[in-house]
C-alpha cells in the first residue's frame, strides 16, 4: 500500500499546477503510466500483489488510492461542462479500470516503452469521447 499511496503523491504533484480538468487528467494518466517504467512499482503493485492478495483485494487497495482522484477529475470536468454527465461511480471505476489494464498491459509487455505510447493514445481516445462536444 506504501507504493500506491506514493504513487498517488506523484500523481497530485504533477497535476497540481494544471488548470484545467482535462489536462489534469492527460497528466495524470501520463504520470501513472510513466510509473510503469519503475521496476519495483511493476514487480511489486502490478505482478506480485495480485496473485499474493487475490484479484479482488488487490482491486480494493487500487481502488482506495485510485478511484477518488478519478472520481474527483471526473466531477470537476462535469461541473466545468468540458465532460458529458454520466454515472459517476460507474464512470470513474470504469476509467480506473482502464488505466489499471493500460499498467498491466505495459508491465507485462515485450516491449514496454511501445505498450506505454499505444496505452496513452488509448486512453487519450477513451478521454476524448468522454468530452462534451465544442
């Protein structure tokens, strides 16, 4: 939990000076994935707790350090009228839940540097359809 609780400290930081919602959300999404390239945040968060904690525990603790900050950009991008309202709860678990897949992908990937630029790009589409068109 000390790691997921560090990575969420990296990710406020690099957010904290954005003004907006949706480039809080690119660089938060950046800071995540860039974590991926930490071999003891991957081996540690990413490969060994699931199958030590069980999938359903080790998505609790993602959850507990992940979900309110998603929740908290989604909100803020609804209230702005940049992001379409929708099922917020379910909305925020389903964007961590990408972003968990994304990590997982680049941890397990042959190449972890391209898996990182295609999960960002991925992500990034997924966070455009989520805007309200201008």
């Amino acid at each position: 939990m000390a790691l997921e609780r560090e990575l969420m400290e990296q990710v406020e930081a690099a957010i904290a000076d954005e003004p907006t919602t949706v480039g809080r959300m690119m660089l938060a999404i950046g800071a995540v994935l860039d974590a991926c390239s930490r071999p003891e945040l991957v081996r540690i968060a990413l490969l060994d707790a699931p199958s030590v904690l069980g999938w359903q525990a080790w998505r609790a603790v993602e959850s507990e350090y992940g979900l309110q900050l998603v929740t908290d950009l989604l909100r803020a991008g609804v209230d702005e009228g940049v992001i379409a309202p929708g099922p917020g709860d379910t909305l925020a678990h389903i964007v961590l839940g990408s972003v968990i897949e994304c990590a997982l992908l680049i941890a397990h990937a042959d190449d972890p540097a391209a898996a990182r630029q295609e999960a960002e790009t991925s992500l990034g589409l997924l966070l455009n359809g989520l805007l309200v068109p201008t």
